[in-house]
C-alpha cells in the first residue's frame, strides 16, 4: 500500500509550521512570532503506529502579495490536489473568522477527507471553545496544541481511519527508479523525452500510475527502468505551481521513490544557488546521483572545456564529490548514450554489500597507516566495522567512545573505503558505536 499524503491548511499565524515540526520531528523548520515567516521545510515524512504519511504546511507556499483570501485559495487549492486526507486548522482562541469560512467552503466541495483540528487549546478547561467549531460543518473537532504536543495522536489516529487505501503500484528490485531534478528549464523534459525516443529503449507503456507521479517503465539492453516524473515536467498552470518551494516539494516525492536522482545542470548557463539546493535535496535523501551537464551542444569548446567545467563543478558540489558528471546534449542526443550505463553503475553501488571480514581487513590497514586520533589523552579505539545497511551503504563502527570519532577521520575512513570498493555515485554512511 502506498504512503498517504496529508495537508495542512489554515489561516497564517494559527500554528500549522509548529504542528508541522511536531509532527515530522524537523528542527530545521523557523517558528517566529511574525506572521507569514518563511519556513524552510513545507513537505516531510511522518510515522504514526508504524505507518508512514507524507506532510504538507501549504502555509509554506505563498504565491506572491496576494491578499489573505486569495492565498487561503491557493492553499486550499493545493491541499485538494496533493493530499489524500486534508487538516483543517483553526484557532480555538479566535474563533471562526472570515477566512475559515471561505477555506471551509473550497474544502467542503472538495469530497476529500477532512479533519477538523482546533489549535492552541492548551489545557484541558479551554476545551469549552470546542462548541462552535461544529457548525463549519466538518464533524468533531480535535483539540490539539503545538506548544504543548497536546492531542496529536488522536488527531492522527482520525487521519489514518480517514486515508484511502492507496494501491500505489511497486517495482521489483532489479527495476532501476530514477528521475530528473533542477531548476527550471535546464532541459529535464528534453532529456526524459531524448532518452525514451532513442532507439533501443523499450517503452512498455505510460502508466498513470498514481495521480501525484507519472511513471514511464523502459527496457534498455535487458535493464528496466522507471522514469519517474517531477514538477517541472509537467506544466499545468496553476499559480501555485510556479513557485520555487512548489517545485522543491515535488523534486523532493519523486527523489524519495527514486533509486538513482539525476542532477540536471544547464551547461550553457552555469551553475548557480538554486542548483545546489536542489542537489542538497538529493544528497540528504540519501541517493544515488548523477550529476548531468546538458546542452552542451551550445557551448563553445575546446579540448579544455570539459575537465574545466568538471573543476568548476567539484568546487561549487564539494558534498557531492562521489557523483559522476556526465556531459551530453538532449537536443542532439550527443553523448545521450553514455547515460544510461552510469545510471546503472550507480544504482549498484548504491546496493553495494561488503562482507564483514572484508571491511575490517581494510579499516585494519587504514587504522595502520593513520592512527585513529587522540582527545583529552583518550585514544579511538576501533574494535570492529559491519555495514548495516543498503542504499545507501551504511556501515556501523564499534568504538571505546564514539565522541572521539571526529568528522575529519571519518572522512579519512569514507575516503579509505572507497579506495578499496568502488562506490561511485553513492553516499556512504558511517556511523559510530559505543560497544558494550
Ligand atoms: P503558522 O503561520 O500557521 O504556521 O503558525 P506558526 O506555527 O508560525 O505559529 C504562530 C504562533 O502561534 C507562534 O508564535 C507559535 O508559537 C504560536 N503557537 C503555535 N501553536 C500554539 C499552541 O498550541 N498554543 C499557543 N498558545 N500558541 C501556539
Ligand atoms: P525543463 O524546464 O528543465 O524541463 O527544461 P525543458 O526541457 O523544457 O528545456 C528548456 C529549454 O532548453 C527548451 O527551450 C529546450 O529546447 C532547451 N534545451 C533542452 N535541452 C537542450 C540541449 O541539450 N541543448 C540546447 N541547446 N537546448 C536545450
């Protein structure tokens, strides 16, 4: 069964960004006092009992100065496109205002499921305030409180009863998962376009596999793959859509499904801000990547152009230094076939066991070479390494105290470990252990 998705939508100032926080456990997020305060995080993977759902605050998503109205609606509107169950906030110490009626009203023809959920209801004797909120028409109402953490799971509970049953279709694990990300135009729908058309690859069918994604299986050289679609690929004009945080929450649910994320660059233009954030997207998810430079047919070259934008490349993605830069062109398909084989390369790597005995040979020597480090005349000691985890590998070291592991010999052990095994591509995971 597929991850349910789930909104937020309420007036500014009622508390979704501290909900959201809650809810998700994301620090990263600010909380002010101000109203409107820009948030860095509008989309986030909860778990309640067990169950996964994914978090929108659509408060996070403003479009421009509209006036309160018109952004109500624009929220309201994504709500209803995105989410499989929406939270309808309000504030039990104000009262129904205006602006909850006109949302109720979206809402409400929207046949989606909505839960009702009374906020800043911080002790148990506020609970009077719930009365009038019955007549928005959405049933009980859930009295909760950010600042307190108060009523959240049965407001969750509430959620789950409410979720549809999502057949979100699974691919067998051989099945290759990736999609496109970047910033506007820098040719992701050319590239998806270039690579079904060219000879050789196979496409089974476009399967609107879900209403949020729309997936293309293909078969190259015996290979399947899923491409899996993202916001700037298909424009279908919304106001809403045209906003960048829109695009970075819907590059965000196709990299969570993806095995491999290619980071599209334009070439042409260069690189800049946007385009780092969009890779940190991908290298936080934990993914494989491919970093790809397309059109570069328009650019004008010699036999230097192409190491020089690689530099260029490893010093603005130093986080990205084990991704695998790939140069081609969409438009002319020049150098299109180099793609796909680095996809696959990486998606190995990314899967990549090492056996225990193997590692530890190889953490032995590296220890040799370059002594674990001292602090307050207390030595690192390692006593063994396991890799715990795939995609990405993840390897677990038990240590005398894992306080003394510091960033830069952890670094000196990613760079030691992938001398010895080719991980290409992906991010490596370290993680130190007190054994007991
Ligand atoms: P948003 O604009 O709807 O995302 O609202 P915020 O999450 O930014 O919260 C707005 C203000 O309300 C902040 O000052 C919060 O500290 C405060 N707030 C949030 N939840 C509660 C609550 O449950 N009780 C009280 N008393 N204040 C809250
Ligand atoms: P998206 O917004 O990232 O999906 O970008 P598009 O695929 O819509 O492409 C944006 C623009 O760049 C269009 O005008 C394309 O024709 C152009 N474009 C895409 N790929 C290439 C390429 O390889 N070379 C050149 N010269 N132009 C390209």
């Amino acid at each position: 069964m597929g991850i349910p998705v789930v909104a937020i939508v309420g007036r500014p100032n009622i508390g979704k960004s501290t909900i959201f926080n809650r809810i998700i456990g994301d620090r990263v997020s600010i909380v002010d006092d101000k109203p409107g305060v820009t948030r860095d995080r509008i989309y986030g993977t909860g778990e309640w009992l067990n169950r996964k759902f994914h978090l929108i605050d659509t408060g996070g998503i403003e479009v421009g100065d509209e006036p309160l109205l018109v952004q109500m609606r624009h929220q309201a509107e994504l709500a209803i496109d995105e989410a499989d169950v929406i939270i309808f906030m309000v504030n039990g110490r104000e009262g129904i205002t205006a602006a909850d009626e006109e949302v109720a009203n979206l809402l409400f023809r929207s046949n989606k499921p909505i839960v009702l959920a009374v906020n800043k209801v911080d002790n148990f004797e506020m609970r009077d305030l719930m009365y009038e909120f019955y007549s928005l028409g959405f049933g009980d109402p859930f009295p909760i409180s950010g600042t307190h953490g108060l009523g959240l799971g049965d407001l969750l509970d509430q959620v789950f009863e409410l979720a549809p049953e999502k057949d979100e279709y699974e691919y067998n694990e051989d099945v290759i998962q990736f999609s496109l990300i970047g910033r506007p135009n820098v040719g992701k729908s050319s590239l998806t376009n270039s690579i079904l058309g060219e000879e050789r690859v196979i496409v089974s069918n476009i399967a609107g596999t879900t209403r949020d994604a729309i997936d293309t299986p293909f078969t190259r050289d015996g290979q399947e793959y899923v491409i899996i679609d993202t916001a700037g690929m298909r424009k279908r004009g919304k106001v809403y859509e045209s906003t960048e945080r829109y695009s970075v929450m819907r590059a965000q649910k196709a990299i969570e499904r993806s095995n491999v994320v290619l980071v599209v660059l334009d070439g042409e233009e260069g690189i800049i801000e946007q385009d780092k954030r969009v890779a940190g997207l991908a290298h936080e998810a934990g993914k494989a990547i491919v970093i790809v430079v397309n059109k570069w047919d328009a650019v004008e070259k010699d036999d230097k152009t192409m190491k020089k934008m690689e530099e260029k490349i490893r010093q603005e993605f130093l986080f990205l230094d084990y991704a695998p830069v790939v140069f081609l062109s969409a438009l002319t398909s020049k150098r299109l076939q180099t793609l796909l084989p680095v996809i696959k390369q990486v998606a190995e790597t990314h899967r990549r066991r090492i056996s225990t005995s193997v590692l530890n040979d190889v953490i032995v020597d590296a220890v040799a070479m370059n002594p674990t480090p001292t602090d307050k005349g207390q030595r690192l000691k390692i006593n063994y390494a396991t890799q715990v985890a795939i995609e990405p590998p993840t390897f677990v070291l038990f240590v005398n105290d894992p306080e003394l592991l510091h960033f830069s010999y952890k670094r000196y052990l990613e760079n030691q470990i992938r001398k010895a095994f080719d991980f290409t591509g992906t991010p490596i995971h370290i993680v130190a252990r007190q054994k007991n």
